[in-house]
C-alpha cells in the first residue's frame, strides 16, 4: 500500500468565529504574542501583517495547539456561512507558515486536518508563569547571586531565557525559499483588473503546492510598489512580478524572479497564448510559471567549498549534484553532503528523502555493488521522512523507485498518481508514471503524461533528456523506429552525459542496416558503463508484461547485432 489508511475518528463539535473561546485574549508561544482582543500578531513586539481570514485560521490553532482540527472545521470557523474550496484554506495555511518562519508549525495530518505544533503558553510575565521547582530553584540561584554578581545574573538570566532552539533543517530550507509574490499588472489597452488578479491568484495557489516554500501572497504585497522593498518588508528571499496584456484572440503574460538581497533577476519568461494554442493560458500558465520558479531556487551556492557549506547550503548542494549526476562519484559525493545536513539534523524529511534517492539512482545508473542493500535502505529512509512529514508528497515520489527497483510495477504507478492527486500536472511524477506505463505493457499510454511533463518544465536538462528517452523507448515498442530514433538524439542533445540513449541508437542502427553508426553508439554507451551484456540487461528487467518484455527482446537483438557481449 502506498498510502496508510488511517482509523475513523469522531468528529468534533464544528466552531464558528463567535465560540472561540474569548480568555485569555493576549496568547504567547515561542517568540509571538497574539493579541486576540486588538486582532494583531506580533514577533518580539513587532507587528505581523496577516490577512483577516489568516489571522482568524491562526486565532482558531493556536487556541487548540496541539489538537488536530478537521479541514471542515476550520473552514466553518474562517469563513461562517461562506462555501469556500480547499485551495483558500490551502493558501491561507501557505501564509500562516509563511509569516511564523517554520512551516512545522502548522503541521498537515495527511486526509484529516491540521495541527499546530507549538503549545501556547499562559498569560503574563516570565516570573510569574511558573512555580514549578525548577523555576523556585532559578529564582534562588539569582538571589544568592545578586550581592557580588549582578553582572553574571543579567547574562544567567539571559542564558535561561534564550537557550538555543534545536536546528530544524526543513524550516531553515524553506525560509531560503521564502517568495513575496506582487499582483501581477494588466498592461493591456483595455485593462482588466479582474484578469491580473485571477492570473496572481493562480500563481499563488500552484506556488502553495510546492513543498518547501513560504509565500507571501499577494494580498500581503499589494501596497508594495518597489520590488526589493516588498522583500525587504516581508523577509523574503525572492520576489515574484509580472504582467498580463489581454488582447483580442490572445493574451501574453511576463513573470520575472528576483533575488531579493541583490537585485538580480535570476529569470524571466514570457507566454504567448493564441486563441487557437493547444496549450491554454488558463490550464497552464500557473503551473508553469511555479515549476520554473522551484527549479531555480533549487540551484546549489555557487564557489563554496563543500567542506565548508551549512547544513542548508550542503543539502541544495547535494539535491543539484544527485539530480544531475552522471558518475558515480557524484552520487557518492551527494550522499555525503546530505549526511553532513543530516548530522546537524538528523529528523529533516528532505534530507532523508533526497539521501534515499542517491541510493536507488545508484542502482539504477547500474553503478552498485550491493542493489538490494541500498534498496533497503532507500525503503528505510523514506518511511521515516513519511513518518516525520506525512504532508510532503515527494516522499511518494521517491518511494515509486523503490517500488520499481522491487519489481513493484503497478504499486510505482501507483505512488506517481498519489503525488498527482496532491499536486496535479506535477512535471516529474507525470514523466515517471508515462515510464512505468511502459513497463505495464502499455506503449500507447506514454506520450500524453511525458509530453505535458516537458511542456511544463523545459528548464531541467535531466528531466527534458528523460522525457525524450521514455518518448524514445514508447516510440520503438510501437514500431515506429524512426520516431524513437529522433527522440533518443533529443534526449543526447539534452544531456550528453545520460548513456542509455545511445544504446537505444545503437540497436535501432543495428537493426536497420547501419551497422557502422551502430558500432560508434554502442561504444560511446560501453565507454560510460564498462562490462555491459545482453544477459546482465535482461536481469536488470523489472517488468513481468509479456507485451513490454517482448518488444525489448527485439531491442536486445538489435544490441546483439551492434556487437554487445552476449554474456
């Protein structure tokens, strides 16, 4: 199974604005205060801004820190008398982490609800929250030092009152991540507001689906007018603006990404929508514009030696260097970063979830000595990234290798399509479930979901390169030859450094005749992976279709003839 069924559980009494409970009105936790009487939050004594309907979600969890609260529930809370969607709480949860600085906070019971993480605390002053003997025991201690060391005293009270908090990787991940997006401005000769603030709202919603990013929405910005100043204001880390002009039968939207300490524009982009595009604004311009900017803010540090680099720094690092891999150093080498974030904190979900990745690429780059050893510990790791985030949905996306690499077929395509049902038309999990429709035998089903896929997210060489080699092998298990030879030689020109292309331009070459192309092929693919065969390939074979597994024979052949060792 890939999803845990959870037990029935009694619904709880629904709430609305009015029966909240009304004392105390002045609730502190960590470094807040929320102020429920003046209907403000403020951070060591400085005000937050946040929406009506945010602070409201907010009022609502901290009230009942600690206690999970049904979607349903919170939604009658926030919006009394009001039918909303899922997505409006879903942005309104987006801001909340956004403006506490720790998406943990606010934790997402898978299916269920939400629960905030941090308890609140009582009314009132240090000195007074507690009689505990412990606290008697700091009081005494104070005393006794009082007379000879009121310098000592100011910086023991200190100590006590500020003692480190623990390191939390995924919380300090997502503040470099941290996007004030600005309304987007109708520039057309007929403007249309409406149209701007549909396209920011989109942008805002698919944004919200990415893991691991705070967003200031727009609603937050809107009286910005200079750019770095919204960051500024906010905290951002990056700063999304842009643009629509609608014109007749047409519409072009610009968006532009900035990094806010510098002012750099790290990309822009425009799309051009004809009446009669077969890609409409409407359906993908969000998603688009959301997958170009996780790719970006996904780069590593740039000149930074890795044995000197944070626990953040090593783990974009490590994501970069493991995605992109083309050697097994490589791979060993992000392995070792994400160890390195992993010993500053070892419960970080992304740390875990990319650790077991550079595991299960290893054996399927054919790079392993012991695949069934690191399969396990792939397994293992994601049950624990699973078991400390149940809301990040690329922990199911990694688990479909494992499941693959287990001979798991229809449970990987599984797992893809649980990802898609949490973000729709989420570019790799599309991709990889048109790979595992191969591998059930079904060619025919590969193009749409690869081809949506690279249409979403052209900005990623390993994932565009991947897209035309499963295009590549659907075309050749459909007999049309010259199609998956054109997809494999767009898949080399993507990324040079993937082998399995050629292999494929070795055996289609074979087959037809040129045996010469076929040798030069076949040697650029052994020059990446030594000690191939056909046997050692047909071991390697996951699937248990009979239709898959004989077009595959016709490829074996084909290597075969191109003068790959047999055994």
């Amino acid at each position: 199974m890939i999803e845990k069924e959870w037990p029935a559980v009694m619904k709880e009494p629904e709430m609305d604005a009015e029966s909240l409970p009304k004392e105390p009105s002045t609730v502190r936790f960590g470094r807040f205060e929320l102020d429920r009487q003046r209907g403000v939050l403020r951070a060591e004594g400085t005000e937050v801004a946040l929406r009506p309907k945010t602070f409201a979600l907010l009022s609502c969890l901290v009230t009942r820190a600690g206690r999970l609260i049904s979607k349903a529930d919170l939604m009658t809370a926030v919006w009394p008398g009001i039918v909303v969607t899922d997505d409006s709480l879903t942005q309104c949860v987006s801001e909340l982490r956004a403006a506490l600085g720790d998406p943990g906070l606010v934790r997402t019971v898978a299916r269920r609800g939400y629960r905030f993480e941090m308890p609140a605390v009582p009314d009132g002053p240090p000195s007074s929250r507690s009689s505990s003997p412990r606290a008697r025991r700091r009081a005494l201690a104070l005393g006794a030092f009082a007379v000879g060391a009121p310098l000592l005293i100011g910086s023991g009270w200190w100590f006590w009152q500020r003692r480190p908090t623990p390191f939390h990787l995924d919380a300090a991940f997502s503040r470099e991540r941290a996007v004030a997006i600005l309304p987007f401005v109708d520039t057309g000769t007929s403007p249309s507001p409406a149209l701007a603030e549909a396209v920011t709202e989109d942008v805002s919603i698919a944004l919200a689906r990415i893991p691991d990013v705070l967003l200031f929405a727009a609603t937050s910005t809107a009286a910005v007018a200079d750019e770095r100043d919204a960051a500024k204001r906010l905290g951002a880390s990056h700063v999304l603006a842009g643009s629509v002009e609608s014109r007749s039968e047409s519409v072009l939207i610009r968006a532009r990404l900035l990094d806010a300490s510098s002012g750099a524009m790290l990309w822009s982009d425009r799309f051009d929508y004809a009446g009669n595009a077969p890609w409409t604004w409407q359906h993908d311009i969000a998603q688009r514009i959301a997958q170009s900017l996780d790719v970006m803010m996904r780069e590593p540090p740039r000149d930074a030696r890795s044995d000197r680099l944070d626990a953040v720094a090593a783990t974009r690092q490590a994501i970069h260097l493991a995605i992109h891999a083309g050697t097994r150093a490589e791979i060993v080498k992000a392995r070792a970063l994400l160890e390195q974030a992993l010993a500053a904190d070892p419960n970080s979900a992304i740390a875990l979830t990319f650790w077991a990745f550079t595991h299960t690429q290893q054996v399927m780059r054919h790079w392993s000595e012991d695949p069934q050893a690191q399969v396990a510990a792939a397994s293992a790791a994601l049950d624990r990234a699973f078991a400390l985030r149940p809301d990040y949905w690329p922990v199911h996306f990694h688990r479909s290798f494992v499941l693959y690499l287990q001979a798991r077929i229809d449970d990987a395509a599984q797992a893809c399509e649980t990802v898609l049902t949490l973000w729709p038309n989420e570019p790799h999990a599309l991709q990889r479930l048109g790979f595992y429709r191969l591998q059930q035998g079904r060619p025919g089903e590969v193009a749409a979901p690869v081809k949506l896929a690279l249409h979403l997210n052209p900005l990623e060489p390993t994932q565009v390169a991947s897209g035309h080699f499963y295009l590549g092998m659907a075309a050749f298990h459909l007999h049309r030859d010259d199609e998956a030879y054109a997809e494999m030689r767009q898949a080399v020109a993507a990324n040079p450094r993937l082998p399995f292309p050629r292999q494929w331009m070795a055996a289609i070459d074979a087959l037809h005749g040129r045996e010469a192309d076929a040798r030069v092929h076949l040697a650029s693919f052994e020059a990446s992976l030594r000690g191939e065969s056909v046997a050692r390939l047909k071991a390697n074979e996951k699937s248990v279709s009979a239709a898959y597994l004989e077009q595959q024979d016709r490829f074996y052949a084909g290597l075969l003839q191109a003068g790959m060792s047999a055994g």
